[in-house]
C-alpha cells in the first residue's frame, strides 16, 4: 500500500512510518517541521520506499496514495498555544485537505483525534458516546475545538461524500522521540530527574492521566486503519455509522491511571535521582481526569496496551539518557 502520513516527522508520526516501512509499505511522508525534526526519521530518509515532503498542510495537499494518517498538529500545550489561531488553521484547514484529498483519489483517511475533545470530563472513564466539557474560549480552546471540528468535518465528508474515514481518540502517549523541551508531563519529568533538578507539578499534582506506549499507541492505530466489515466502505449505510465499517471514534490509550505527583515519584524511582518536587501553578482549563474506556477498542480490534508503564518509562528514560550523553 502506499501511505501518506500528515505529521510524519513528528514523535508519533515518526514511529507511525518506521512500522509503515517495516511493513513493507510505501510512505510519503509530510511535515513543515514546526515541532517535528528530521533527525526523527533521518534512517528511514536513504530508503527507496520513504519519501519526505516539505509541506504545510494549511495548503492543499496533492499526492497519489491509498491511505491517509492525519496527525499534523503540534500537540503538546506550550506548542499549541504558541500561536493558537494558526493550530486552528492547522486542525480545521489540514483535516479539509487530508479529507479533500481522500475524496479525489478515493483512499482512507484516518484522523489523529484527541482525548481533549472530551475537555474536562464529567464522564469517568471516558467513553466515545460522552459529548465532553469544553471551554470554547479558553487557552486550550484552540487545540480542543480544532480537533472537535476536524471530527466533524471527518463525519460530514462520511455522511456527505461516503468517504472511508476512521477516527481515534488518542490518549497521553509517550516514548522515545518525544522533544525534551516539549514541555509534556512525561519528557519533562524525565529530563528533569536525568539533570536533577527539581520535579515541576502544576497543581497538587492530584490530576491524574492514563499514559499509553508509543509502540502500543501505533499498533492500535495500524488496527483501526486496516479494520473493515468487508464490504466496500462506500457500500456501506452512514446513516449508522455504527453498525457499518466502524469509522470510529475509537478511544485509544492506556486505562491505567496515575496521579501526576504519583508519576513523578515514580521517575524518580525509576532514574535514581535525587530531585526534589515543586508545586507551581496550575495551567488553565487543565483536566482534573482523564482515563480511557477502550471497551470498543477491545471489541472491534482486539487492541489493548501491552507495554507497562514501569516497563515503558524505563525504555523512555534510556532515550533520554542516551540523547542527554551525545
Ligand atoms: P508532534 O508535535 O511530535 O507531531 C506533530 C507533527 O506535525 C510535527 O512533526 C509537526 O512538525 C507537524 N506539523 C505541525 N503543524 C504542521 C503543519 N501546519 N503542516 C505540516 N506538518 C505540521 O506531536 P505528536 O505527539 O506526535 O502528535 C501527533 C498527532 O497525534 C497530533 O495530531 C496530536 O494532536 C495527536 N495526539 C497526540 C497525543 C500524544 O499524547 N502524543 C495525544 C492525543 C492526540
Ligand atoms: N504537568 C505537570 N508538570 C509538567 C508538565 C505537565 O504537572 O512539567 C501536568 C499538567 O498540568 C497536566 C498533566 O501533567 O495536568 C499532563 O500534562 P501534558 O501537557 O503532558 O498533557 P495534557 O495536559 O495535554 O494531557
């Protein structure tokens, strides 16, 4: 097959193409490298079957390929928020562009959607049928909305256009390849503890999220792509999305749920450093809770994490640690 991946430079993005290509797959690659860098896909870059594009996906995209990964969009906080009407722009004008595309060359298109289009939520665990809590005009808003109307636009272009869409709802993921100035709770716990300095909590640190593997993360996406009924997806009837080639949304992420002081305390067991924590004020509109219902996941794809969070911080620390020593 020959994939395009929107965002391919990026952490997941880059982990998404390194298993298209290990696969056996083609892949185009597109990114303007806003947060995403080449030193992230630099070995996959001499291979005949990869293809870079420098591209923003604010522009119309035009490339033949079968399959469509959506994931251009910085998403760590103080990216998104650097200049948030341009992630708008990006969500909104790259999902009409990833979806346009689809439309013209009839591929498959799935969209990186986000646990935060559940905001703050009064669902817990959250499942796919809950609408969310979203501020509309708050710093997260920006992020929130955009992807919010991206899954619109993705069910509209279903429901309009038949075309194949998917869409996962993506929760914490980390790994390797995540910037260590990403300023995401995982990397900067990390750097953090390597460096020994002090543990920065926003809050008391009793918000909790749930932290999926990277490699988990990419195979339940590659599941949620390769997942249909059959039938040709066009074939199908999206008056009820649900009961035809489960276009999504599909949660995907790790139930486990860890307070985020409890996450640090756990960096600093797992690295041996002798940081110490620091409270600092809370960011606003941050969620107090977030933890996954995967129970579609489970049942469509027979996808769950396999990779422990002990398991998976010790792989993320050694990352770290190697970049840290270059
Ligand atoms: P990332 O910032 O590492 O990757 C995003 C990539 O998109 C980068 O390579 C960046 O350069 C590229 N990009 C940004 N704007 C672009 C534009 N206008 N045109 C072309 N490329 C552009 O972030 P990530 O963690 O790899 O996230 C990838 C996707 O997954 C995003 O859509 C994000 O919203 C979604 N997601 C991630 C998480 C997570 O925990 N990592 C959680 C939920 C959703
Ligand atoms: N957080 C923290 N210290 C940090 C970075 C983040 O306590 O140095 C908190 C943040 O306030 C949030 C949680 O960790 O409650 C996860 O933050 P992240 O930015 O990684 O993801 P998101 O809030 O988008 O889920």
């Amino acid at each position: 097959m020959n994939f395009l991946v929107t965002g391919g430079a990026g952490f997941i993005g880059s982990h998404l193409c390194e298993r298209l290509i290990k696969d056996g797959h083609e892949v185009v690659c597109l990114d303007n490298f806003f947060t995403g860098a080449k030193n992230n896909i630099v070995h996959l870059m001499g291979q005949p079957r990869f293809e870079l594009l420098r591209h923003d996906v604010t522009e119309p995209i035009l490339v033949e390929v079968d399959w469509i990964f959506n994931l251009a969009c910085p998403a760590s906080p103080i990216h998104y928020q650097y200049n948030p009407v341009k992630t708008t722009k990006v969500s909104v004008l790259g999902a009409l562009h990833a979806l346009g595309l689809a439309k013209r060359v009839r591929a498959r298109v799935l969209q990186a959607s986000t646990s935060e289009v559940y905001g703050d939520p009064d669902m817990h665990p959250q499942k796919e049928e809950y609408w969310g809590n979203v501020n509309p005009i708050g710093r997260r808003s920006c992020y929130d909305e955009g992807k919010r109307v991206a899954e619109t636009l993705f069910f509209d272009y279903l429901r309009q256009n038949k075309v194949d869409v998917k869409v996962v709802r993506i929760f914490n993921t980390y790994g390797p390849r995540m910037r260590p100035d990403d300023g995401r709770v995982v990397s900067n716990f990390i750097v953090q503890a390597i460096r020994g300095e002090d543990i920065t909590i926003y809050g008391d640190g009793a918000q909790t999220r749930s932290f999926c593997y990277i490699d988990d993360l990419v195979e339940g996406m590659i599941r949620m792509m390769d997942y249909e009924t059959g039938e040709h997806p066009r074939q199908h009837d999206y008056t009820k999305p649900h009961l035809s080639g489960f276009p999504g949304p599909v949660n995907l992420g790790n139930p486990f749920e860890v307070p985020v002081v409890e996450l640090a305390r756990k960096v600093i067991r797992l690295t041996g450093s002798a940081s110490k924590l620091v409270f600092e004020r809370l960011p606003e509109d941050d969620p107090r809770k977030r933890c996954p219902d995967i129970s579609k996941a489970r049942e469509f794809l027979h996808w769950e994490p396999k990779v422990a969070i002990d398991e998976g911080l010790r792989k993320t620390i050694d990352y770290f640690r190697d970049s840290n020593d270059k």
